[in-house]
C-alpha cells in the first residue's frame, strides 16, 4: 500500500521537530526497511547515471576521462557507486563528500563487490577494472585506503579539493535538489572558485515534485501550488528537504557562479507533462514561468570554470 504523500511529509517534518527523530529515521532506514541497503535495482540505475555521465564528457572531449585523476563526489551517500564505476574507468583518486557520515564499512563492502558483478555483466566500454573485493579490509578507513579514497564530512572548504590530483571531475547527482535556493548558489558559486583549468563538473537535478514517485495522487507539478509561507510551514523539512527550483534557476545560479556550460541537457516536458502542469492551480509567484520551464522534469549538465572566473580564483 502506497502512502499518500501527505502522511510522508507530515511524518518527516514530525521527525525534524523531535528530539532525535533525524537519527530514528536514519536508524530505521539501515536496519529497518533496508533502504540503504545495496539492491540491484538501486545500483543499476545509478550506474546508468554514471554511464550517461561518461558519455556526455566523451562527447565533449573523447579525452577527458582518461586524462582526469580524482572523481569527488558531492553527496556521496551510503552506497557510492557512481564513484566506483568512475574507478573502474581508471581514475585512481577520489573523494567523497557528505553532510553526515552515512557511508559504513559494509556498505562499502557490498556495494563494490555488486557493482563489480554488474559491471562484469554490462561489460560497458570504458570500464577498464573491476572494483576490488574489500571482504579482508577490517575497517570503513582501510577499504578506503584501498581504493585511494577520502572521505570529508562535511567539506568546510571547497579550494581543499586543489590538493589532489588533477585533472578533477566533480559530480553533484540529485544533491542539489534538497537545498533550498540561496544554499545552491552559495555551494555552486564556492565549486567554481575551486574548480581549475581541466577540471569539469557534472550534475543530474530532478526538477519535478518527488513525492509523485511514491504518491499516484500527486501530481508531479504538486509543489508549485504552494505559497512559500505554506511550502516551508506546512511541506517542507530539514529532514526531507526539496527545493522548487527549476532548470531555468539552475541555469541561472550557474551563470553567476561563473561556470562556463559545456553542455546542458533537459529532458523537455512532454505533451502529457503540459497538461498535468495546467491542471495544477500553481502560486502566483511561479504564473510567470514559461510552461516548458516548469513542467521540464530533469536537467544535466556538465560545466567549467569561465576564464574571468579562474583569473579571480
């Protein structure tokens, strides 16, 4: 039985009020339900991601994942697959970042070793080695050890990511979307200033109102009905927190952080997504948005740093 949207954001921003409700939820996710758990499916996906990552660099440059040396990974998660596949494409150094230590030994334990089944399976050009097995590594330190990892949580200084070796790829994959808009430009603009000449940064940012993944019910224009007052009292939550940002804002907020586009990907809204928009009574503050900017469901780009903004670094 599916629960209706409602009750999940009424649960989550109950949690956040709580004392000590964010770390029941991310008990209850680990030992629980199992969501953080390594699935199939789950890493799948997130190999497609990173797949479709190493495609849009290619045609960008054929060269430039084989000449990068360190991936870091914003947002990295319990489960950091997407940075073992760029391993297994050969870059050797990475670092993962996170806002609280969600990743453990055997997470990481498991975690490589599905992916490098999966990887076997696919046999995805490009994919140079398999991830290692970590079964004999004791602690979550020497798996990353092992494969020439760090872990920064959280990352107080973005220039810090200048001490590895570079070329650097750095990948931001539904992260940005759980912060509100001043939060992503400020981590947007504090990217940029780090970033050096051949660094690149990827990112995929699902723009459509997520609840509707769970929820038939909810329109997937659902979270542009509100006002902000309404959004941010009665919605929204520390503890499940969505933006309303659109690719348009995303746009945007890159261009005054100084990156240079190399490319940016929307997948283009539908005849059926335009219709489900206009059945949405949205709030005033987004009636002047073009349709096709609202109702786009997700953007991924791939950017650098300008040269005015490297001279000023």
């Amino acid at each position: 039985m599916r629960i209706p949207w409602q009750l999940k954001a009424a649960g989550f921003k109950a949690l956040s009020i709580a004392p000590g409700g964010g770390r029941a939820y991310r008990f209850a996710q680990r030992r629980v339900t199992g969501s953080t758990l390594p699935s199939r499916v789950s890493m799948s996906q997130k190999l497609d991601v990173a797949r479709g990552y190493r495609t849009l660099l290619a045609e960008i440059d054929p060269q430039l994942v084989s000449r990068a040396r360190t991936f870091i990974d914003y947002g990295a998660g319990w489960a950091p697959t997407i940075p073992l596949s760029f391993w297994a494409a050969g870059l050797d150094a990475a670092l993962l970042v996170d806002v609280r230590p969600n990743l453990e030994r055997d997470l990481l334990v498991g975690t490589s070793a599905l992916v490098a089944k999966l990887l076997d399976e696919r046999a995805e050009k490009g994919i140079v080695r398999l991830p290692p097995s970590l079964d004999a590594a004791p602690t979550l330190e020497t798996c990353l050890r092992r494969l020439g990892w760090r872990y920064a949580v959280p990352l107080t200084d973005w220039k810090r990511i200048r001490e590895l070796p570079g070329p650097r790829i750095v990948a931001a994959t539904q992260v940005l979307l759980h912060l509100d808009l001043e939060a992503a430009e400020r981590t947007l603009t504090e990217i940029a200033a780090a970033l050096e000449p051949g660094d690149v940064f990827i990112a995929a940012v699902k723009c459509y109102d997520l609840y509707a993944d769970f929820d038939p019910g909810c329109s997937p224009y659902n979270k542009f009905r509100y006002s902000e007052r309404v959004w941010h009292s009665l919605v929204n939550s520390p503890l499940m927190s969505f933006n309303r940002m659109t690719v348009g804002d995303y746009r945007e907020a890159l261009d005054r952080a100084g990156f240079e586009m190399l490319a940016y990907r929307v997948e283009a809204p539908s005849e059926r997504d335009l219709e489900a928009l206009r059945a949405v009574d949205v709030d005033r503050r987004f009636r002047d948005r073009p349709e096709r900017d609202l109702a786009a469901r997700e953007v991924v780009w791939a950017a650098r740093i300008g040269a005015a903004a490297s001279e000023t670094a």
